[in-house]
C-alpha cells in the first residue's frame, strides 16, 4: 500500500518546543514514530543555523529500546535559530525549525 507524503510527514516530523529551561524534541507530536530494530529514528541532530551554514550542534543516537523524545537544557544552546533534523532508517531526513 502506498502511503501519502502527508501520511510519511506526520509519522516522521520532529516537533520542537521550549517547557521548563528545556528544548523538548519529539517525532511525532500526536503519535510517536516507531522504535523497532527494522525501523527507528537513529539519530536527532541539532546544527545552529548562521549566514554561512550550518553548524551541527549536537547528534544524539537513539536505539530500538529508546523513545524518540530528546531533553537538551536551554543552557547548552545559545540564543539563535536552529533546524532539528531526525533520520528515520528507512524514510531519511525530516526537519523543524525552532528560536531559541
């Protein structure tokens, strides 16, 4: 069965917000992407948006045994715009964007 790209985007968008001095990612925000050995979110990057390019801040690894939600304390991140990546092992890279 074919699945629509909005059906792929919304099991597969990180969802970034700001709660209590934390930047909180998840994928997905209504339902939360699988984590099983065959299909997983693998990594969560964080990379600092500047003129030039962008700076890859912090990767975190997630593993089969691991939610897919993401707890960096505000501390660790300067003021600035940041794009949330989250690579899913079988349907690649999605994005967010948040400011910080």
């Amino acid at each position: 069965k074919m699945v629509s790209l909005t059906e792929q985007w919304k099991k597969h968008q990180p969802y970034a917000k700001i709660e209590n001095d934390k930047l909180i990612i998840q994928v997905w925000r209504d339902v939360l992407h699988p984590m099983e050995e065959n299909h997983l979110i693998q990594t969560i990057d964080i990379l600092s948006v500047t003129k030039a390019w962008l700076v890859n801040v912090k990767t975190i690894e997630l593993q089969p045994s691991s939610q897919p939600i993401v707890e960096i304390p505000l501390s660790e991140l300067k003021p600035g715009t940041y794009k949330i990546q989250a690579k899913c092992n079988l349907h690649g890279t999605w994005e967010d964007e948040i400011v910080i």
